[in-house]
C-alpha cells in the first residue's frame, strides 16, 4: 500500500510517518559528512527512504543516485521533491 504525502517543512513523508521530523533531520550528519568530501561528483543515498539526504546532497554534488528497498516508500516520494 502507498501512502499519501504530507509535507513536513521541505520534505514529503508518507502520511503514517512518525519518526522524521523534516528539514533538520540528521542536518548536523550530513553537515560532517559533507566536510570529508573532495570529489563532488556523484553522490549515493543508499536506504534514501524519501530523500532527506539527498535533497541537501543535490546542492554540493552534480549528480545524486538514490536506493530505497522499502517498498512503502516509493518512487514517488523521492521524486516529490524535485
């Protein structure tokens, strides 16, 4: 079953989310991981689930491949944010 979307400060959750909170998700991570990199070619967001990661990634890197193996979480939630 696919659940609806509901925007949560920039990002799309499925409906029946309740552990992400939105934007500030794991910011201060991914502000740390960012610091170790030199080559911001391609990105992987492996286990994307609806791209919290990989909207921040699209802005340093030039291409961003996301891998969600949950089936709630679908296409369709990661490409809510383009």
């Amino acid at each position: 079953m696919i659940n609806t979307l509901q925007k949560r400060n920039k990002f799309y959750f499925p409906s029946d989310d309740t552990h992400f909170s939105g934007a500030a998700y794991q910011q201060a991570h991914r502000n740390n991981s960012l610091r170790h990199v030199t080559n911001f070619g391609t990105a992987l967001d492996v286990g994307a689930h609806v791209g919290t990661w990989a909207v921040d990634l699209g802005l340093y890197f030039d291409k961003v491949i996301c891998f969600e193996p949950i089936a709630a979480v679908s296409y369709t939630h990661l490409r809510a944010h383009e």
